[in-house]
C-alpha cells in the first residue's frame, strides 16, 4: 500500500508557469492587460471561435451568456441534473427555471432525445455539459435547438481539448464556458472563458464583465482622452487579471501534452478494470474526442458488499484520493424545496450517482502513482467483491 496520500487532483506547474508569472509581475500590469488579450487570442485559436472573452470563472461566464441572450424573470432554460451547482445557479441568478433533463446512462450527457418534450414557449436556452469531458450529443441537441430558434450554451468547464466530430469544443454552439478552476485540465488557479462566434454578444459580454462600461462610448463621442468612460448597464465584475492569464498561456502551450498523458491514464484504467464484473469503465465514443477531465468509474453494487460511500472510504484508507461527481442537483435542499422534486424523477442520474467514483487522472501522476491506484481499486474489489 502507498505510503503517502495521492491527492485527487494536482496542476501540472512548472518553470514555464512561473516565467510567466514573473514576467507579469515584473512588467507592472497585474489585472487585466496584455496578458489577459494574448490569451485570449491564443484560446480562440486554439478552439476556432471567433471571440474568446476571459473571465474570473466559468460561472461567469454561463451568467454572462445568459445576460447576453437576455434572460428575464420566469423564462426557462434547459440542462441537466447531472451537473455542478454553477450549471442552474446561473439560470436563478435571473430568476428564470432550470427545467431538467435526465441523462443518457452510458456518458452521463443530456438526453437529447427528451429535450423537445421539455420545450416550452418559455424556453430561452440550452445549457448541455460535457461530463468528464465527453462531447454530449450536439448534433441532435442544435436540431431541436434551431427547430425553436434557441440559443446552445455549452456548459464546457470539463472540455477542454475536446472535439465533436472533428469540430473542437468551442468552436459549434452560440456559446461555449469553459472553466480553468484549479482542478480543470488548464488552470489560472480561477477563470474562465466565454467563447462565440456572435459580435454583438460578445460585445456585450465584454461590457458586462467589466461593469457595463462602454468603452466604444468615448471612442465614438470623445476625442478628449482615455479617462472618459459611460455606464450603459449594471455590469459585474468579472475580469480576469493578467497574473491568472500568464499562468493560463504556460498551461495552453503544454495543453496537448497534459491531455496525452491523461488519455493514457485512462486507457490504463479502462484496461485494468474493463473485466471486472463489479465496475464499468467510462464508455468512449469513436466520433468525439474526450478530454480526460475525469474518470468517472462506476460500481455495479450487485456485484459488491459495500456501497460506495464505504468503496470511498477503503480508497481513502489504501492514501488514494478520490472524489464522487455529481450529486445531482434535484436531490439538493434548495431544488428540492424550490421545486419540490424527489429521487426518481430523474432516474438515471440519480442511479448512476449512487455507484459513481472519480479516480485521480492528471498529466502529474507518475506510472507508480497509476498502478497504486489500479492496485487499490482491485484490492478493494478483491475484498468486497460477491463470488
Ligand atoms: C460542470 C461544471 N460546470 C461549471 C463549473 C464551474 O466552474 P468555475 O469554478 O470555473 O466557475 C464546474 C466547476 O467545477 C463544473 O464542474
């Protein structure tokens, strides 16, 4: 057994990260500045959308994209329970309802085939999540999308380098959010990016992480200088600072790599595990490219003696981290309460949450600290497992 604690997720940090740091510190320019555009420039490149707007989350970017389509009161905009508290909060921060989908027991993505019956004339958006970092299902969710002439707002935090059907993720719908949290498969320590191909969106998106200033307003009206500034709109506060982008730039020169070393992270797992009749390894799809964020394992709890609270636990006990994604956003108290649902009005994701455990996959891990885990896991199996 290993005997220290392998923690669930680490960043991948080195001189690159901090020559880039050091190099924003030392030009003077912490907050947002030419860092923060260079970065953006790079990360539209890199997913093939038109404008890239950084900001301090991809919470924030989900807001601001709502903002911008012009989400009011008591709309509807349609995701899945099967997601981080960030996918519906956004969707209440304007007081509008979440309507959930169930999702499809293979990957864990939206069920786009129960997506038109939960279209109403109240419906205002789309919001898919890309679990783990798998493509969900995008070619019939735009269908019906374009069928009611609804904007797709990708919920992207975990897919990042991922691609549907030769397209990366970033580059298909109205707006695509990643994320570049701490544990995400690049990191600024917090941020976020709105990505889109729509000029007047962005514009706005733009304007309203900054306050809801205008800047285009003294560039039309004024010639007297840069001080002058006008209030179009109560903004938010939403930038990201030229230290969190220079860490942001090292991690996308070496994108590809990290994401090469979790692909084969995985493909060890999936190799160890696939034969095990108590656990089902995270299905793949031929036509999509997964980025590897996570490795959703799953029990199958017939098979076992233990639950996975208690699995959690005797991983815990053998110093591997592990964590559980998600707990559906249905069974919390305050979607319970607000809208009154139980366990199984989404089946699936409440099912499929109750034998699911993340395995640590980062490009940090060394081939020892893979076959800790593969060794612990099938000790844990060997132990508990019904003959
Ligand atoms: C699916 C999903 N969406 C959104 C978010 C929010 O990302 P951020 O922490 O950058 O706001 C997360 C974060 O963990 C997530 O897992």
């Amino acid at each position: 057994m290993r005997n220290s604690f392998l923690p669930f997720a680490l960043p991948d940090i080195d001189e690159t990260e901090l020559a880039e740091v050091r190099e924003a510190l030392e030009s003077g320019w912490v907050t947002t500045g030419p860092k923060t555009k260079q970065f953006e420039q790079e990360f539209a490149a890199a997913v093939g959308a038109k404008h890239a707007i950084a900001v301090n989350s991809c919470t924030a970017a989900m807001h601001l994209a709502l903002e911008a389509i012009g989400l009011k009161r008591g709309d509807e905009v349609i995701t899945t329970p099967y997601t981080f508290a960030a996918t519906a909060e956004v969707i209440r921060y304007f007081d509008a309802r979440p309507v959930l989908v169930d999702v499809d027991e293979r990957d864990l993505n939206m069920r786009a085939d129960l997506l038109a019956a939960a279209i109403t004339s109240l419906t205002r958006a789309i919001i898919p999540v890309h679990i783990a970092g798998l493509p969900a299902e995008l070619d019939t969710i735009h269908e019906v999308a374009r069928q009611h002439d609804l904007p797709v707002i990708e919920d992207a935090a975990h897919a990042f380098p991922s691609s549907y059907h030769a397209r990366p993720i970033g580059s298909i719908s109205q707006f695509t959010c990643f994320s570049f949290y701490a544990t995400k498969t690049i990191t600024t320590g917090e941020g976020g990016m709105i990505c889109t191909d729509h000029d007047r969106w962005a514009e706005r998106c733009r304007i309203m992480a900054l306050h809801g200033i205008s800047k285009d307003a003294w560039k039309r009206y004024t010639a007297e200088g840069s001080w002058y500034y006008e209030i179009i709109a109560p903004g938010y506060k939403y930038n990201l600072t030229d230290i969190a982008a220079a860490l942001g730039l090292a991690q996308l020169h070496k994108a590809e790599r990290m994401w090469r070393r979790r692909q084969s992270i995985a493909a060890c797992y999936s190799a160890a595990f696939a034969q095990v009749p108590a656990l089902q390894v995270p299905y793949d799809q031929f036509d999509r490219q997964h980025a590897w964020h996570l490795y959703m394992l799953r029990l199958n709890l017939a098979q076992l003696r233990i639950d996975r609270a208690q699995f959690v636990d005797e991983l815990k006990r053998r110093n591997i981290g592990v964590s559980v994604h998600f707990i559906p956003l249905h069974i919390h108290p305050y979607y319970r309460e607000v809208y009154g649902y139980h366990p199984e009005d989404f089946p699936v994701a409440y099912n499929e949450y109750l034998r699911e455990i993340s395995l640590p996959i980062y490009s940090k891990m060394t081939d020892a600290d893979v076959q800790d885990v593969i060794d612990a896991v099938l000790e844990v199996i060997a132990q508990h497992a019904l003959m």
